[in-house]
C-alpha cells in the first residue's frame, strides 16, 4: 500500500514536471511569434490532467486566445477571452474583455464592442486598461456614427497625457478632418502635433495621417505640403506616391508632381492606367504636348478597355488641337472616336471642324458642323452652319455656300453671326450670278443690324447698283454709309464712291471734298485707307475738280507728289494728256514735257496718245525756247500714224509756227495748210485750230508773195470765225491786200463789217 502510494506520488510530480515544461516551451514559442506551434501547446497544456492553478489556466487561455488572433481565427479567440472574463478575477478579467472588446470592434460588431468598453473606460483596478478601453471607445463611438462623442472623448484623453494621449489627438485630428467645414482647423492641430514631435519618424507618421486626411478632403495645396514632410520612403511603403503626385498637380504644383511621380515609377516598374493618365496630366501642366500626348495614347494602346480610357482620349484630342497640326488631330479623331464621352463631343466637334477647315476636309467639315447644328446650343450651331458655307465657298460650290449661309442667317435671326452669314450669302450668290438671291440675302443682311455687317453690305449694294448705272440708288446707299458710319472701317471707299458720282454730274465742288475725305484715310488702323490705284485716282479727279473750280494753286499742290515718281507711269492716259495739259497752261514747261514724255512712252498708250504726246512735248519745248526740240516734236507727231488723230492739226500748227519763224515759209504753208485739213470743226479745239492754221497760212502766203492765196486764207477766217482777238488782224490783213491792188471797193466794205462787227476802225 505504501508503495502505491509512493508510486502514485512519483507519478504526480512527473506529470507536474511535464506540464511545467510544455508551458515553458508554449511561451518559448509564443514570445517568438510562432503561433501556430505555440497554439498547438497552450492547446495540450489546457486538456492535459494536472493540478494548474484557475488563475494558471486563464493565463493559457489569453495567451491561446491572442494566438488565434495571429492565426485569423477570430470566432475562437473571442470565445476564450469571453471564457477568462467570466472565469478570470480582477485585472485579468478587465484585460480579457478589452481584448474581446478589440476584436468585435475590428470586426466590424462595433455595436456590441461599445457596452464593453463603456464599462472599462471607467476601470480603476487598471490605469492602462482603463486608458487603452478610453481610447477604443473613442474609436468605437466613430464606427457607431457618434463623432461628437468620439471627439470629445479624444480630447479628453489627449489632455490627460497618459500613454494613448498622442494617438489620441492625431486621430482627433483626423476625425476633423474629414468634417468638410472644419478642414482649417484639422489642418491646425497637424501643425500642432507636428511642432510638438520630437521622434522624427512619429512626426513622419503625424505627417502621413495629415496628408492623408487634406488629400480626402480635397484640400491639395495642404496634402502637396504634408506629402513633402512625409518623404518618399514612407508614401512608397503607404502606396500614396501617386496620390501624392496628383495633389501637387492640383494644387498647381507640376514640378513636385513630377517627382512623386518619377518616384512611382521607380517603385512600380510596370504602368497602369491611373499613371498613365496621371503622366499625361502632369507633362500637360508643364506644357510639354509631346510628352502628355505620348502618355495619353500609351493607356490607349495598352488598356483601351480601361474606365479611363475614354478621358485619355479626349485629353489627348484637346492637346492634339492645341499643337497646331490640324491632319494629326483628325487622324486620331478617327482612330478614337468610337470611345469618346458623349459629353466630350460639345468641345472635340469645334476642334474636329476647326482641322477640318484647315486642311479642307470635306468629309469631317460636314460630320462635324451637322453635329454641331444639331445638338450644340442654338449661337454654336448657328457659328457652326456658317463655317460649313465658308467650306461650301472654298471649294468653288458658290450657290450651294449662298444657299447654306442664307439659311443659317433666316434659321438663327438673332444670333451674332446671322448678318455675317446674310452678307456672306449676298457674295456668294453675287459669284454664283445670282441677282434675285443676291438682293435677298442683302437685305436681310441690311435688316441685320449688325454694325459690323451693314456698313460692308451698304457699300455691296452701291457697287452693285453702279453696275447697272443705277447712280440714285448707289448714291442713296453711299449717302447712308456715310452718314450712318462717318468713322466706318470702309470711309475711304464710301466716299471715293461718292466722290465719283459727285464728279461726273460735274459738282466739282462736292467731289473735290468727298475725295478729299477718301485721300484723308491712311495709316488710320480702324479704317481701310484706298489701294494705291484708287489713291492716284483720287487725285487725279480731285485735282481736275479743283481745276474747274478755279483753285489751280490748290490742284499743283495736290499734283506735285507725282512728278518725278514712279506713279505717273501708272496713270491712264486720259489722266496723262490732263496733267501735261494742265501743266502747260500754268507755263509749268519741265512737268508739262514729263508728262508727256511717260505718255509717248506708255505701252498701252494708241497712236492718237502718241500724236497727242509729241505735240505736248513740242507745245513744253516751244515755250521753253528749245525750238529743235519743238520741231522734232510736231515733225514726229505728224509721222506717227498714217490714220488722221484728233490731234494733227494742234501738232501741224505748232509746226507751221516754228516754221514761220524761223523763215522756211514754203513748209510753213504746207503744215499750215495740213492743219487745216486735219481740223475737226465740230470741236472747240479743231475750230481754233483751223483758225490759228488760217491765220499761220495768210502770213506764210503773204511772206512768200502769194497775196491771192494770203487774201484767201485772211477770208476764210473773217468768214467762218467770230473770234475778235484773231479776227481782227485778219481784216487788216485783207483790207491791205485788197487796197495793194487797187480793190478799193471792197476794201471799204471790209472796212464797214469791221466797224460793225468788233467797233474797230482801221
């Protein structure tokens, strides 16, 4: 008996030797992290018979519970802590529920983790637990959707500066922030929190949770700041390089983007979509087209079945608008434009026919404004229809332009562009030959009111009428051009127009100063100064209008700019034959004989211009002195053409006189009786011509002793002239003659017809 009893007793304190050290080795392996193996001990020590201690026992059951908590056996581990707050005393109990209280709040049961808490937080056989059951309870009041509550609980704690104090007021910190009208104040207590850190990599965390906490509040310039305290190794470890990158983009910052971003891709060799699209948005803000371009059209070659995908191709449309090659845009618009967003369309279909204009597209030109004329606000379409006539006009299709522009213009009547798109029509049709649509699209572009179209369309209406010598109606178009729009872009024309008018209908005093308003207008930027042609015009009419006014000196002045210039061989030779006639009669000999040497030069100048040029030349030399140069003058003006001119008998006479002069009275009958012959007397100028050539004759005759044949010529200017300047020598002449032969007779009688005629006696 006694030795069973020994037996017995040996075998106890075997198997309590045992249990000590199987408890041994599962906290060998527990402190160590392996709870796997830990568990499985703890698991044999609890079933194994012995004499362990209930307090013992409890403290397998935590460490075994915590184990299962490593091992993601939740369910398990809640039920052995409910077990050691129900079995357990004091402390251990208070720890147990706290753990239990953790687990069902990390599981998403914050409900019944609260009652709990609650009751620990108020725990005062342990400071610790007691603070560590504060803490989750501020947490758990935040899952339960009680953020006052949560709140004022942080506080609480963060004043008492117990150990949970620090984390008790970032994640105050951070309850606030995500409370979109107190984002200034979180932001405060970051900064606070931050100031009063000491251990670098607690404020880096401080950091992490600030930048985190601005970056979901949308609050970027404040995220790019706390990303840049957080640094690169710990956004890497957090994966926020990107979230990173794109609150510095935001917040207007590309150059740090740019490196949170370069980081990444670091970090992450292999490309996404988010990045990509991040690239594209990143390079964009730093004006580098090509390289947002190049992003953009990666995501869409790599992911184009990617959410993001769309947008990309739309940034990438827009940059591809922006880099000025119109044929580059409407080839990628092709390629993607089956993914675009329908809300895209409003801004890519301006920029598609925009390029298509450009590059004369016809087919994307009528896609793009159809859709623009269906869909975009009535202003946009009608912008749009007006830009498809203009493509209408550019490819030579005048009626159908005509056609679309009057349209838009009676489609949209008060939108901006619907007088432009009448007058446009009004041309359109004009080049079609279009009269009748013409006028309709004219006055309806006249109806505008636009001030930008009426001016423009009032002088389209006076050209048009001037074409059919419709003189009231261009003058009533001019008149209100004029009046209506005195500073018009287009006064210089409007009132060279006008000028015009005024001129032919011989108001020379109106043309002068209407043209005198057109040569006005130059280097005026809000006017249009008249072409060069139109200004040498101008003057020329104006300076013949100041002429039959009288104001010669006037008319000199205005002229002088021409003399010596390149411009007097662009003149006509009708102005030409004016200007050297001009000259002449101010004894102005040099100008006279200039420009009528530029006339015999002008290529386009007919033979009666060349005539008229040598007479000229001769008429400015003769009354320089230069007889031989006068002589060569009428000498080759009478050998010019074979064909009578207008201008013979002026040339003979001039020639005849030279003659005479200079004692050679055989050629100077024979010019003179040339002249006379080649005078028109249904003319003022040929009838005072063959009066001179009379005149020139009776003297030439007389000089050579032919008295009959100076007799003769003396009688035909008493009798076929009534001018008393030359007249009247002629009937001295005669009476001499007649009286020389002993006609006394009929020399009184010439005698009386002068007394008569002029009341001169002999």
């Amino acid at each position: 008996m006694r030795l069973i009893c020994c037996l017995l007793c040996c075998f106890c304190v075997a198997m309590l030797h045992a249990a000590d050290e199987r408890l041994t080795f599962a906290e060998g392996l527990f402190r160590r992290g392996l709870s796997e193996q830990a568990a499985t001990e703890y698991e044999a020590f609890l079933k194994a018979p012995g004499s362990a201690s209930d307090d013992l026992q409890n403290e397998v059951r935590f460490n075994l519970a915590e184990c299962y908590e490593r091992l993601g056996r939740d369910k398990e581990a809640r039920a052995l802590y409910k077990k050691v707050s129900e079995l357990a005393k004091g402390e251990r109990a208070a720890a147990a529920k706290l753990r239990l209280a953790i687990s069902l709040l990390e599981n998403n049961e914050a409900a019944q983790a609260l009652p709990i808490l609650d009751t620990l937080s108020v725990n005062r056989d342990s400071k610790d637990i007691r603070e560590a059951a504060q803490y989750r309870l501020a947490v758990c009041y935040e899952a339960v959707n009680r953020p006052r509550d949560a709140e004022a609980l942080y506080k609480y704690i963060a004043s008492q500066k117990g150990k949970y104090a620090a984390h008790a007021r970032l994640t105050q910190a951070t309850l606030i922030a995500k409370t979109a009208s107190r984002h200034e104040e979180a932001e405060k207590l970051y900064r606070e929190i931050l100031a009063a850190e000491t251990n670098p990599d607690r404020k880096k965390e401080v950091a992490l949770a600030a930048f985190s906490g601005a970056y979901r509040s949308a609050r970027y310039p404040e995220a790019a700041s706390f990303a840049k305290e957080v640094g690169e190794k710990l956004l890497a470890k957090h994966t926020l390089l990107l979230p990173a990158s794109w609150a510095a983009l935001r917040a207007n910052r590309p150059d740090e983007a740019r490196i949170w971003l370069s980081a990444d891709k670091v970090v992450n060799a292999a490309a996404t979509p988010g990045r990509l699209v991040l690239e594209g948005a990143v390079f964009t803000a730093l004006g580098d087209e090509i390289g947002a371009i190049t992003a953009y059209e990666r995501l869409l070659s790599e992911f184009p079945n990617d959410p993001q995908a769309p947008s990309a191709a739309e940034a990438m449309l827009t940059l591809r608008a922006r880099a000025g090659d119109p044929a580059a845009f409407l080839k990628a618009y092709a390629r993607v434009a089956t993914i675009l967003p329908e809300k895209a369309y409003s801004v890519l279909m301006w920029y598609r026919l925009d390029a298509a204009l450009q590059t004369a597209n016809v087919v994307h030109t009528r896609a793009a404004a159809t859709w623009l004329m269906e869909h975009a606000p009535a202003e946009q379409a009608a912008e749009a229809s007006y830009r498809l006539g203009a493509l209408e006009h550019k490819e030579k299709n005048y009626a159908a332009a005509g056609e679309i522009w009057l349209r838009t213009a009676e489609t949209w009547p008060t939108m901006p562009c619907a007088g432009r798109s009448a007058f446009a029509a009004a041309c359109a049709f004009r080049q079609a030959e279009m009269k009748d649509r013409a006028e309709q699209a004219l006055a309806l572009a006249l109806a505008s009111g636009d001030a930008m179209v009426v001016p423009d369309a009032l002088l389209l209406r006076a050209r048009d009428a001037l074409s059919e010598q419709d003189v009231a109606g261009a003058t009533a178009a001019l008149d209100e051009y004029l009046t209506r729009f005195p500073q018009g872009k287009a006064v210089a024309e409007a009132a060279y127009l006008r000028g015009l008018i005024f001129f032919n209908a011989q108001d020379f005093q109106a043309a002068a100063n209407h043209l005198a308003k057109a040569l006005a207008v130059n280097g005026d930027e809000n006017r249009t100064p008249l072409g060069h042609a139109r200004r040498i015009d101008a003057a020329m009419r104006r300076a013949q209008a100041l002429h039959s006014l009288g104001q010669n000196d006037e008319a000199a002045a205005l002229l002088q700019p021409l003399l010596g210039m390149k411009d007097a061989e662009t003149l006509a030779p009708t102005y030409l034959r004016w200007l050297a006639d001009f000259r002449l009669e101010r004894a102005e000999w040099a100008e006279a004989e200039a420009a009528a040497r530029v006339l015999a030069a002008k290529p386009s100048a007919t033979a009666a211009d060349k005539v008229l040029a040598q007479t000229l030349i001769g008429k400015a030399a003769q009354g320089r002195g230069q007889a031989a140069t006068a002589l060569a003058a009428y000498e080759a003006a009478l050998n010019i053409s074979a064909e009578k001119t207008a201008y013979d008998a002026e040339a003979a006479v001039g020639l005849g006189e030279l003659r005479l002069a200079e004692g050679d009275c055989e050629k100077a009958k024979a010019a003179f009786t040339r002249a006379i012959s080649a005078a028109d007397m249904d003319t003022a100028e040929g009838r005072l011509n063959r009066a001179k050539a009379y005149g020139g004759l009776a003297a030439a005759c007389k000089a050579l002793g032919q008295n009959a044949e100076a007799l003769r010529a003396n009688m035909s200017l008493i009798i076929f002239f009534d001018d008393k300047e030359r007249v009247t020598p002629a009937f001295r002449e005669a009476i001499a003659l007649l009286t020389a032969e002993g006609r006394t007779r009929e020399a009184e009688r010439l005698r009386q017809e002068l007394k008569e005629r002029y009341n001169v006696t002999e």
